[in-house]
C-alpha cells in the first residue's frame, strides 16, 4: 500500500507558477470558491501552451478567515474551516484521494479492512442517503453495507445509555440531579397491503434529553437549599402564603425597564429602515439593558432513547418515568430520594401534577412522587401567549377597511391567514415582529412630518442627537400612558387599537428577543406582565393560572439556590455564541425534526424500532458526522440564522395603507370608518385579580402553587414504614386514619382548579377531579400534548 500511495500522490501533483497570492481572491458575492478543487490536472500529452500555467489563476479560491454577524451566518458548533492557503487545501485533497483509493483496494481484498467504509458509511446515513445510493457504494469498496452501518449506530447507542447512567451516578448528580426535558413524539408506521396479521399502526412515544449544569456553576450555591427535603419544606411554607396582587403588579424598577424596552424597539426600527447613525457618541440604545443574564457557555446535553410510552394521560407520564428512572440506571429508593426536574409543555406538567395527586397518600416514599417538579416550558408559554395576543388584535377580515392586524399583514404583501392553527410558531412570531415594526415605523414617521415620502433603499445619516429626539417625541407622542389615556378620552378608536396592539406585540417581541439573549431576567419582567394580562384573555384557562404559580415559585417559595438553577435551566445556548439562546422544549422540538422527518424518510418506510433503538440517542452523532462531511469536503461548518427584515417595497406599500387609512390620527370627517374596539385585556387582568382578591373566597389562592400532602413533613412523628407486601400502594390503617384526620387540609392544599370557591372537598373527591383533570387536559387551550409540531422547517437553530 505504501508503493499505491506514493504512486498516486505522485500522479496527482499539479503543476504551480508559485504564485499564490490571495489579494484579490474573494468571490464578489462572499461565498467560498473551491473552485480550484474541481479542475483536474492536465494529462502528459497535452500541450501546456493550451491550459494556464497555474489552476488557480483566474479563479477566487480565497475563503474567509471569518465570517461576521452581517452574514447571517451562525455556528452549530466549533468552528471547522479550511485553510486559506490554496497548496495546503490542494495537497489535502490529493491525500484524501490516495488515502480512499488505497482503501477501496484493500476493502476490496480483504472486508476486514473496513475503517475508511465504516466511517464513509455512517456519514451517509447522517447526511440521508437511500439505500440504493448506499448498496452501489458498498459494491464498488467505497463505504460498508447498510446492515453493518446500522450495528455500528446501535455500538454508539449503547455507549450513550452507559454514558446518561454516569452522569446521574457521579458526585454532581448527588449535588443536583439532571433535569429532563420532555415531549411525545407521534408516528405513523403505515402498511400499503393490509391483511389481518399486517396494518397501519400509530405509534405514541415520549422522547427528550437530560440537561446537566457545569460543576462551577454550583460553587457558589447554597447546597442545602438544592435537597428534596428543602423543597418539601418551601412547599409546606406556600400554604400558609397569602398571593397578593403585589406579587405581579409592576414596580418602580420593571416600568422604567419596559419603557427602555420600548424605546429600544424604536431606535432598532429607526436604525434599520429609517436613517443610520453618522456619530458614534451618544451611542443609542438598540437593545434594553441587561437584567439577569445567564452565562454563556455550550450545554452538557445527552439525548434520551426514545420511549414507548405516551405522557398525554397520567398512565402514560408513570410509564415516562419508569422509563427515565430505568435509562439513568437508579434503583427506586435512589431515584424517588434526589429531587428531579420535569421540562416540558404545560401539558405534560398537568399531567405530572395529576398522577401525583392520584398516588396520594403513599405507602412507600418510591411511589410518592414528591421528589418531581413540573415547570412549562418557555417556548410553549410564549407561543400560545403570543398566539392569544394575535388573535386578539386580529380584527374583522370581513371588513376591508378594518385597520386591525390582518390588514398590516396584507399591506406588507404578507399571506393574512388567522392563527387558529398550531402548525408554524416560527412564522407567527416573525408576522407579529414585522405589524409591530411596521406600526412603529409610521408612528415616527407621523412625528417627523415625512409620512407622504417614499422611504429610499439607501439609509440617510443623521446624528445621534437627532435620532434620539424623535424616539423621545415618539414615545411620548404614541407609546406612553398618558398617550392612551387622551385617545381613550377623545374616543378616537382607530388610535386605540394601535397604541394597544402597540404595547401588547411590544411583550412578545420582547419575549423572543430576551430568549434569543439568555436573559431570564428580563423574561421574568415580561412573565408578570403576561400573568395579568392572561386573566383577560379567556382563551387561556389553564396559562393564566400556571404561569403566576411559575412566578411565584421562583420569586417568593422556593430558595433562592433552587430557583436560580430552575432560572439557568430554563434557556440555553447550543452553538455558544452570544444571542443565539432557545427555550430548552424549543431545542427539543428542533431535535424532533432530525428525528421524524429527517432519519424517518429515508427511502423505506417508517420503522419504529430502528428509529427508537438506533437513531434517537444517536441523533447528536449523527449531527456532527454531517459536519464531519463538510469539514472533510473543505466547506465551512456554518448554520444561517434568519434575520426578521421587511424589504423596502413592503414598507413603503403599508405606509400608502396607513396614510390612506389614518391609523394614527383623529377621524376627519364623521363618515368615517370607525372599526371595532379592542379591549384593553392588562386592564381587564388588572380588574379581574381585584375582584378575586377582594370578593372572591380564598382570594387569589387559585394562582398558588398546589400543595400535596406529605407525610414526612406533615406528620414526621407519626410516619409508620409499612412492611414490604405484593403490593406497594397498600398502606397501614394508621396511615389511613392520620390522611382521614386531615382531611380537609388535603383538600384545600391540593386544590389547583379555578372551583376555589367551593366548599371543601375529601380525598376521592380530590381524586376524582385529578382524573377528570388528566382528561380535560389533552382539551385545552395550549393544546401542547397533542398539537405541538413547531414547523422545525422554519427553526431558527
């Protein structure tokens, strides 16, 4: 093989007129030319006069050193680049040619010698190639058959299994256990001729990954605020805690954050399609100040196998657990003693509630289920939030002088479909960003006198000092309270609609943009405004009670140690790079694409067990082979971030629409169109939790975390271990007598229903209605447990 090689390298060798110089070398469009690597060498007999001297000469084989944010380029994961140096790139693919060479020739001798084949072979499944493709390479030596690819996947796979158990085995689980993060996952295995023994079934399975914090980020922590036995206790302190509207009402520190919030939109939109800045002092604020940001650094992640189990019922969330509690390798009594953290949608933590509530009371502590903490997802809060909020400044589509939001979207030349559906949240976000981008544009338009000019493609300069005193004046003109209150005074509704459809789309977007930064902080803020704001929306039955029990939890119950680890494990970073952060059930819900519609449709058909045992915990491996194969094809390891812009010829086509319509002014003339008024939902919130708190029995107390009856706290003196029988559920007659003896504490505890009112209910009943609870759930308005495909073909990461 050492004769082969040399042979080849030496057939391979190109002449060069040495010169190699890179001074003009980039392509004019910033993409990378490798054209170099597609010229072959010309043959002996050819005369030279014919060809150029050197390949490389007229060509631009430079590639970038780096590429910046302008580029929309982002980062997966480390940074793979070739050389920039055209005789070191063309010696390394003339070493990958030899080298693949010589190994097809000793493939091809004896089948043992399969490295190269194996390899080639995984990168091939990775990036989707059919089996027909992947049998002619196996004929001709280039990679190893399907079978033996598949068995080399199913190697990995097992080494990740063995890999989860460590990380819940090692001395940082016994200081925080893994949390996990969770989502079901439907497929449809179909059969085309059916018969009595073969048919089309639906498979219901739960998937998701755990999420392990760096050792340093606990340094610093108080660990004995981070125990089970400390959350029990904040828990049995919750009871006694009276939920006041102070707890979500704004404060002096979050009205001045959400008004440089707004400003900050402002300055961006001014920024970007108004007029760019010629000074650098004053430097304008495009961005709102930093509240609580979490450190950036890429996450320690392993992806679960996927699970036969569904978590739409509280059957189907024991059989999730048994199933998490068997792949981190603990025994019973191990799991049920470490405090667990469940993510995922608010389906699947109403679920978790309810199976809890149905094993009360336990017999054993490895049944309790008191070890587990639910909290819903940031993703799925913010799109069936953002969702509620669109539907309600929607407006009338029947009318075509309607102003309202499907209107906007039309004078963008945006498709006006009504987001009735859960199909595409990425799209929904980007729609409501362009209408409130687009309502701020003419708002300052409207102040500088130029609404009736065409905006130019080619921004004007201004100073600093300029741009400012049109964001101050628009501000105060359009956004500020006292703006609301004179329109609402002169009954001008076309100005109300906008200013509140202003000032609610200004939360979503801040929403998205303090996820994209990994400030939970600033999410926090948004969060109590949304808490309010959902006791208006009626839509939202079951959101407008969990979220403020999530706020509670994080700011008033629980240790501040254990809260900030749930802060920091809400949001994380994947590629590393600063603005690029997700919600962690959005980073499942991209890992839910690789898995259902990548790796599933690959030629043959859907198969539920390979996909289980051999692609869902191998989903990372895979991902990274696919960069393997462009690192080795000498391209960069780069992923496109969509950048939310309209394009010039859609802002000056709404500007038209606005002056037409007079969205920002007084109606002229009393003939005018006078559209429907939207109702001010943060004022409706804010009169709904005065009534319940005034008027209402047990007050705000429906917005309070539950609490479920522990015998280890409530009654530690009384605590009577069972003896071991066939069944653990079956418990003593003391035990019995003590949970009879409180029972109407259980009740009042434990009451999660928005029925606060009622008179107190026993143990069945509190039974009864967590059934009913897990039923009524997969009906509800988030509809997360069953609806919850994010269109990943627009994700964003």
């Amino acid at each position: 093989m050492p004769f082969l090689y040399n042979l080849l390298m030496g057939k391979l060798e190109r002449p060069s007129n040495g010169n190699d110089s890179e001074d003009s070398d980039s392509s004019e469009d910033g993409s990378i030319d490798l054209s170099a690597f597609e010229d072959p060498a010309p043959p002996d007999n050819l005369p030279v006069s014919t060809l150029q001297a050197d390949p490389l000469e007229g060509s631009n084989p430079r590639i970038p050193i780096s590429l910046t944010e302008d580029d929309a380029n982002e980062v997966d994961s480390n940074v793979l680049r070739p050389s920039r140096n055209p005789l070191i790139r063309r010696q390394k693919q003339n070493e990958d040619i030899a080298r693949t060479i010589c190994s097809m020739v000793a493939f091809g001798r004896n089948r043992r010698h399969n490295g190269q084949q194996l390899m080639n072979g995984l990168l091939f499944i990775a990036c989707g190639v059919t089996e027909r493709v992947s049998r002619y390479l196996n004929y001709v030596g280039l990679s190893c058959s399907r079978r033996t690819a598949h068995c080399g996947l199913a190697a990995l796979g097992k080494e990740a299994e063995k890999k989860i158990k460590r990380l819940f085995s090692n001395t940082d689980a016994n200081i925080f256990s893994p949390a996990a993060c969770i989502d079901n996952l439907d497929f449809q295995q179909s059969i085309h001729t059916k018969s009595v023994a073969d048919s089309s079934t639906m498979f219901h399975g739960t998937w998701g990954y755990i999420h392990h914090l760096p050792h340093t980020f606990f340094n610093h922590l108080n660990h004995d605020e981070l125990t089970l036995a400390a959350l029990k206790l904040a828990l049995k302190k919750s009871t006694n805690l009276e939920v006041q509207p102070r707890h979500f009402a704004p404060t002096v520190i979050s009205d001045r954050y959400f008004k440089l919030t707004l400003k900050s939109q402002l300055t961006s939109v001014f920024l970007r399609y108004v007029a760019s800045s010629s000074q650098k002092n004053p430097p304008l604020a495009d961005h709102p100040p930093p509240v609580r940001p979490i450190k950036l650094e890429k996450p320690n992640l392993n992806m679960l196998k996927l699970m036969m189990a569904s978590d739409n019922s509280s059957e189907g969330i024991g059989d999730v657990l048994s199933g998490l509690n068997k792949q981190a390798g603990l025994d019973p009594e191990r799991f049920s003693s470490q405090l667990q953290i469940i993510e995922g949608d608010l389906g699947t933590c109403m679920n978790v509630l309810s199976l809890c509530e149905l094993r009360i009371p336990a017999a054993y502590s490895k049944t309790s289920l008191a070890n587990l903490i639910s909290i819903p997802g940031a993703a799925h809060t913010m799109w069936n939030f953002a969702q509620s909020i669109f539907l309600h400044h929607w407006g009338d589509q029947t009318n075509r002088q309607d102003t309202g939001a499907w209107r906007v979207l039309k004078a963008l030349g945006i498709p006006q479909e009504k987001p009735v559906t859960k199909r595409d949240f990425t799209l929904m976000i980007s729609n409501m960003e362009k209408i409130h981008e687009a309502d701020l544009l003419y708002c300052m338009l409207v102040v500088m006198g130029i609404e009736n000019e065409t905006l130019p493609e080619e921004l004007p300069s201004m100073t600093s000092a300029s741009i400012q005193d049109v964001v101050e004046k628009t501000f105060d003109q359009f956004l500020s309270g006292e703006a609301l209150e004179i329109a609402i005074n002169k009954k001008q509704t076309k100005l109300i609609n906008l200013l509140l459809r202003i000032r609610d789309f200004g939360t979503v977007i801040e929403v998205n943009r303090a996820t994209k930064a990994g400030d939970t902080g600033r999410l926090i803020f948004m969060w109590k405004r949304w808490a309010v704001m959902g006791q208006g929306l009626k839509k939202l039955v079951h959101y407008s009670r969990h979220l403020p029990q999530l706020i509670l939890l994080l700011e008033v119950i629980l240790p501040k140690s254990l809260a900030n680890v749930i802060e920091n494990l809400m949001l994380l970073c994947p590629s590393g790079r600063e603005g690029h952060f997700v919600a962690t059930d959005f980073y499942l819900e991209v890992q839910n694409f690789w898995l259902k519609y990548f790796y599933n449709h690959s030629g043959i058909g859907t198969n539920i067990k390979r996909l289980r045992d051999v692609f869902s915990i191998n989903i990372p491996v895979l991902k990274s082979l696919m960069q393997v194969l462009n690192r080795e094809s000498g391209m960069n390891v780069v992923q496109q971030s969509h950048k939310n812009k309209i394009k010039n010829v859609s802002i000056n086509s709404f500007v038209r629409f606005a002056k037409q319509y007079n969205i920002c002014l007084d109606e002229d003339k009393p003939e005018d169109f006078v559209p429907t008024s939207i109702s001010d939902v943060y004022q409706q919130g804010i009169d709904a939790i005065q009534e319940d708190f005034t008027n209402r029995k047990g007050g705000l107390d429906r917005l309070k975390p539950a609490y479920l009856f522990d015998q280890e706290v409530d009654h530690p003196d009384n605590l009577q271990i069972p003896e071991e029988t066939g069944d653990p559920d079956t418990t003593t007659s003391k035990t019995a007598a003590i949970n009879t003896s409180d029972d109407s504490d259980t009740s009042e505890d434990s009451d999660t229903s928005d029925s606060s009112d009622e008179s107190d209910k026993n143990d069945s009943s509190d039974k009864n209605d967590s059934s009913k609870k897990s039923e009524s759930s997969e009906e509800s308005e988030s509809s997360d447990e069953t609806d919850k495909s994010n269109s990943p073909e627009t994700a964003n990461e």
